[in-house]
C-alpha cells in the first residue's frame, strides 16, 4: 500500500525541520511525501528545500489557508491511503505509518485512527494533554464523538469521494469532513489503539477563549448543517469529552 502524506505549512522554521524528518525516518518504504507551503518568508522553504530527494511533490504559494492547501495536497496525491502532518508536529515513532498500513491489511477497513499527545511547543519530552480515542459506533457522532484529525487514515477514494475539506466551517473543517463521511456512507472505521502523533500546543482551534468560542461556533454550524439532533447538547459533550484528556497518567 502506498500512502500519501500531506503536511501543509506557513512560516513555520522552527518546527517544519523536525516534522520532515519525522516523515523521513519512518520505517515504511512507500511513502509519498506532499509539502504544500503558502508563501513562507521565514526560511521554512530552504529547509524543506533540504530535503528535496525525500520529498515527492512541493509547491510554495499563496492559498486560502490550511484547508485549502490540504486540498492541494490530496489534489495531486497517488495513494491508496492519504493521511497529514501538521508542520509542527512529529510522529510519535518510527513505525507509526506501518503500524497504520498493517491494521488496514489486518482489518480490511476504510479508516484507522488512534491516540495522540499534547506537548509543550519548546520540549516534546513534556506531555500537556492525552487524546485516548475509543472505537467508533454508529452513535458517536450524536454523543459528541470525534477522533484526533492528524492521527486520521483513509482510503484515497472515501476522501475523493466526499470532495475533501470545505473552507466554509473555518477551523472545524475537519470535523465537518468526519460528520459528512460517516453521515453519508457505511464505512468500516477502526480504531488503533496507539500512540501516533505528538501534536505541540497552540492549534487553529486550542490555545486561546478566542479561538475555542470560534470553534464552538463553528462545530454548531456544520452539526446545524448535517441536521445532528440537538446541536448543541452534542457540541457541549464534544468539549465535555476533552476534559479528561488533562488527567495525565
């Protein structure tokens, strides 16, 4: 199997090296590594540049933001599994993607997701939050269920099937792309139950009131739009669930 694997990048030189070499020490083969930047003017470019001969497809220009450069990016891919990195983030080990490629074998599925790790933006050894995922049922979604989008594999053609991200939802685009998949198909989901992504504090939609008022915003508007009974209730159970990701143990 080949997966496709999408990082998307704005000014972003003081991450964007360890988030590619992540990809590059992985331990499977057969990897296509897409970098989609937005225009960065702060080095990033030179030192993905770094790594032309492990990098599959680059391009450096202005978008509409990270959806629409993760569109980009599985615009062009040729995977039989698609997946992302976000540039500041970093693999959680060096079998994380044939851990992944093994359980769609095993499993025959169409998604496999698992856990991830909050860490401190300057020391990824200090874990500020844990996002244990549990399996999927066909009521998650009503009871404010949502697995951690940057540990989310799916076969190529489910993604191009739905036609990728919307850019109306803002930050939950990706929340919206889960409800609209699960919503309209009968997918096999399976949940890994492995640590795959150290994901650093500080995201598009974590880290200030601002930013979690603007998601919550948005995680009504597109439950409103795929008519999710009681949208609110389940956006209120959404936020509930993450509270125990701060009880590290």
């Amino acid at each position: 199997m080949k997966v496709s694997l999408v990082t998307v990048v704005l000014n972003c030189s003081d991450y964007i090296e360890g988030c590619v070499r992540s990809v590059v020490d992985q331990d499977y083969d057969n990897i296509e590594y897409i970098v989609i930047d937005g225009g960065s003017t702060d080095g990033t470019v030179s030192l993905i540049k770094k790594y032309h001969h492990k990098i599959h497809y680059f391009i450096s220009e202005k978008d509409q933001g990270m959806y629409d450069a993760l569109n980009k990016g599985f615009a062009v891919a040729t995977g039989d599994l698609v997946g992302i990195l976000n540039a500041d983030d970093l693999f959680a080990t060096k079998d994380t993607i044939s851990s992944v490629v093994n359980c769609f074998r095993q499993t025959d599925c169409d998604i496999v997701y698992g856990n991830l790790d909050f860490i401190s933006r300057t020391d990824f050894t200090k874990v500020t939050r844990r996002w244990k995922s549990k399996p999927y049922k066909p009521e998650s979604i009503k009871r404010g269920w949502m697995p951690a989008h940057p540990t989310l594999y799916m076969k190529k053609e489910v993604l191009v099937a739905q036609g990728g991200y919307s850019l109306d939802f803002g930050s939950c685009a990706d929340y919206e792309l889960i409800i609209r998949v699960l919503q309209k198909n009968s997918l096999h989901l399976v949940f890994l139950d492995k640590l795959l992504v150290l994901m650093r504090n500080g995201g598009m939609s974590n880290g200030s009131l601002r930013k979690i008022y603007r998601t919550m915003i948005n995680d009504y508007r597109a439950l409103s739009h795929h008519k999710i009974p009681n949208p609110v209730l389940v956006m209120l159970l959404k936020k509930l669930r993450k509270l125990n990701q701060f009880f590290i143990n």
